[in-house]
C-alpha cells in the first residue's frame, strides 16, 4: 500500500483496508463504478438453543461498531 500512497500507481485492495486513506484524501478511488463483491462477517459460537445474554449483547455490540466504523458494508 505504501508505494499507491507515495503516487507509485494502482492497488486493488478492501475498502476495510483503504477506508481511512480515502477518507483523508491521500488515496482515490479510480473504479468508483466497480462493485466488489460482498464480504460477509460471521460470529460464530457454539449452538444451543438458548443463546446466552452476553454472546446476544457482544453480537449486537460488534454489528454497531462496525456499522459505525464500515459504513459502506452491508450488515445484517
């Protein structure tokens, strides 16, 4: 990434990674029209038929940072 940084070409890479850069200006977006495929997030636990509390809590607490902080990903 640090040779796209320092004007030395392309990269293609996640928006997770690039996010930031965009953000400040120091990278563009030159395929704005591409659209990625999706990259989905798993939380995985064991199965049971009672989900506990605080694995319920953790799930929803990581969907609503990422959400804040991947604004442009699909969280579901």
């Amino acid at each position: 990434m640090s040779l796209a940084l320092d004007g030395h070409g392309l990269l293609l890479r996640s928006r997770w990674d690039v996010h930031e850069h965009l953000q400040s200006g120091r990278l563009q977006a030159v395929m704005a029209e591409y659209t990625p495929p999706p990259a989905h997030i798993h939380a995985v636990y064991p199965h049971s038929r009672h989900v506990p509390r605080r694995i319920s809590l953790f799930v929803a607490h990581l969907k609503a940072s990422l959400g804040e902080r991947l604004p442009y990903a699909a969280l579901t």
